[in-house]
C-alpha cells in the first residue's frame, strides 16, 4: 500500500459517507456534500499526481482510480437526480453516466486487443472532469432554488460538462473504429 492507493481507497470510502450525509438532515448538510465531493477530486488529482512524481504507479492504483472517479461521479449525480427530479436534470447526468459506461467497456475491450492507448485519457476528457467536479460541487452546495442564480450556473456546467461527454466519446470511439470494424482473421 502506498500513498496514491491510500488517497484512491479514501475516495471510494468516501462514497457511502457523501450518500449518508446527503440523507441526514442537519443544517450545513448541502455544504458538507458538496466538501465531501470537492475532496474527493482533490485526492483524485493529488493520487494521480503523487504515483507519476514519487514513481508509485500500480497496477492496482491504476485498476482503482478510474473506478472511484467513475464511482463517485454516478453516485452524486443519482443522488442529485432524486433532489432535482426534472428531465432538464436527468438529461445530462444520464448521459454524463451512460458515456462513463461505454468508455470504460471500450477500454477495457481495447486493453484485450493490446490497444489501450489508443483510447488513453486525453485533454479534453480531464477539461469535461474539471467542468463536471465544479457542476456537480455547484449543484450538493446548496439546497434547489436557494439560489436560484447559482443553480443556473452549476446547471448550465453540468450542460457544457454533457456536451463535452458527448464530444470526448465521440473522439475516443473514431480512435477505436478501425478496430471495432475489423472483421476477425479465420484460420
């Protein structure tokens, strides 16, 4: 067990405490979720940053983190959906989760075919995480329509947050595509 493993196994730990907290009704509970949320992307960047600078890369770290960030994202944006119970929610959090699933399944598939690279963490997918941390942090921070104005910002990140979802996935499967299409060599 290392540091970056511990900050990942943290982050998945993390997960039933936001889901708790999110239920129990106690004053600051929207800014403790939204603490909650925002540590756990903190120590998404700080494992990542930790394995690469003190050479503690593992296969277990790199099996897990990609895990707790999907985990934790799917997580928030549920419980969020059931606040907000509005199809102008539902929309782009289903779509942000779906995305998530289907990328991961083509990197796993890729990793089979000896491939994964080719569909590897790009700069447009970290730009749409950073955009989806800051919406979602937006949207647990405070309770719907408190305030109205950051609700329409933290909404309109989680829209720019989807349609970058949409373009990412959109570039990682044009990177798969030969490979997808490839008819398989009979002997």
């Amino acid at each position: 067990m290392n540091i970056p493993n511990a900050l990942t196994l943290f982050r998945i730990i993390l997960i039933p405490v936001l889901v708790v907290v999110f239920y129990l009704p106690f004053p600051g509970s929207y800014l403790t979720c939204a603490a909650l949320f925002a540590l756990a992307g903190i120590t998404d960047w700080l494992d990542g940053y930790l394995a690469r600078r003190l050479g503690q890369s593992t296969p277990l770290g790199a099996f897990l983190d990609p895990v707790a960030d999907k985990l934790m994202v799917a997580v928030a944006l549920a419980l969020l959906i059931e606040r907000f119970n509005a199809p102008w929610f539902t929309i782009p959090a289903v779509v942000i989760i779906g995305r998530e699933i289907v990328i991961s399944a083509l990197r796993e598939w890729m990793a089979e075919l000896g491939k994964r690279t080719s569909v590897a963490v790009s700069y447009l997918g970290k730009v749409k995480t950073t955009v989806q941390i800051i919406a979602i942090i937006g949207l647990l921070m405070f309770p719907p329509e408190q305030y109205w104005y950051w609700d329409m910002l933290s909404l309109s990140c989680l829209y720019v947050a989807a349609v970058l979802t949409l373009w990412s996935m959109i570039v990682y499967l044009r990177a798969a595509w030969p490979d997808l299409r490839s008819v398989p060599n009979k002997k």
